[in-house]
C-alpha cells in the first residue's frame, strides 16, 4: 500500500488538533480536580449533598478531618488515572503531529494506556466495598445509596484496556516487519 503525502499531512494536521484538544481537556481536567478537593476540604458546599459513587451524604458527614481525607483522595486517585490516560492520548496525538505515525513510543504508550484503563475498571470494582467499608467504620447514619452498584461496572473499561493492550502489540509487530523490511530493502540496495 502506498501512502501519499497529502494522506500523511492530513494526519499530522489531526494530530495538532488532537494534540491541542486533548491539552486543554487535561487543563480543565486539572483545574475540575483542583476546585473539588478545595470544597472537600472545606467541607462541602453549605446545603448540598455529597455523592461518591453509589454513595450520597450530607454536608455534616464531611465534618471530621478522615471523612474528608477519604472523600479527597478517593477523588484524586481516579482523577490522576484519568488525567494520566489523557497525558497518554496527548502524546500520542504529539507524535501524529510530527509525523511519526508507527513509532516504538506510540505503541509504548498505547500500551500503557491499557493498563491505565484496567486500573480504572479495578478502581471502580474497589469503590462501593471501600466505600461500604470506610462508612460503616466511620458510623455515618446519614450515608444513602442512590442504587445498587452493577454487577458490570468497571467491565468496560477492563476489555478496552485489553483491546488497547492487543493493539499496541499489533503495531509492535508492523513496527518490527517495517523495521525487517527497510533492513532488507538497504541490503538489496547495497548488493545493487
């Protein structure tokens, strides 16, 4: 298959936009984080209800220092997994914007992008039972759960991280027979 060169340049002009999208996703992504933990750690909003997860409580649970520093950074885990997925993207978008469309650091962060989206699927599995678990131990009487959490929740994103995985393994193989290939074109080349 021959590619053109108006084909390559409309992929690096995506990349820039994708670059320059997912930048600005990661700045708000930032900044959403950032204001959160500051009304948690003030101790919520005067006259809303808190709602983590499944979970959903008043104001007065985020009294005590433990039930904001659980709230807090049950907030910045799965907002540092998400962060660093769109990181993973970015980079990804940076390299179609020079150009390198098949590249050993483009299969290494798809890669990695996968395992980021198995931890999030586990992280999701993990959240109503440490939840459950940290409000029983805490006595909030107030705690209600607005539903039962699914049975397949966190699924999603445990297959498409696999999905991930494999395709970064796919292009680690074309990268490997473009590699051979070149190698074997400049062998032909020198025997010539």
């Amino acid at each position: 298959m021959s590619v053109t060169t108006g084909q390559v340049q409309k992929i690096m002009r995506g990349g820039v936009w994708g670059r320059n999208i997912t930048s600005c996703v990661i700045g708000l992504a930032v900044v959403g984080l950032v204001v959160t933990c500051i009304f948690i750690a003030m101790g919520g909003v005067a006259g809303q209800t808190v709602s983590l997860g499944p979970y959903t409580f008043p104001r007065a649970a985020l009294e005590a220092w433990p039930a904001r520093i659980y709230v807090a950074s049950t907030m910045m885990t799965f907002g540092a997994m998400a962060i660093a997925s769109l990181f993973l993207i970015r980079g990804v978008f940076a390299d179609l914007a020079r150009g390198n469309i098949f590249c050993a650091a483009n299969v290494r962060r798809i890669r990695n992008l996968g395992w980021v989206a198995i931890a999030i699927g586990v992280f999701n599995w993990l959240l109503p039972l440490t939840n459950a678990a940290y409000f029983m131990l805490a006595g909030d009487a107030d705690v209600t759960t607005r539903a039962e959490p699914p049975l397949f929740l966190g699924l999603g994103q445990i297959v498409s991280g696999g999905l991930y995985i494999l395709l970064s393994w796919i292009m680690e193989v074309g990268l490997g027979v473009r590699e051979d290939a070149d190698e074997l074109r400049r062998d032909a080349e020198l025997v010539i």
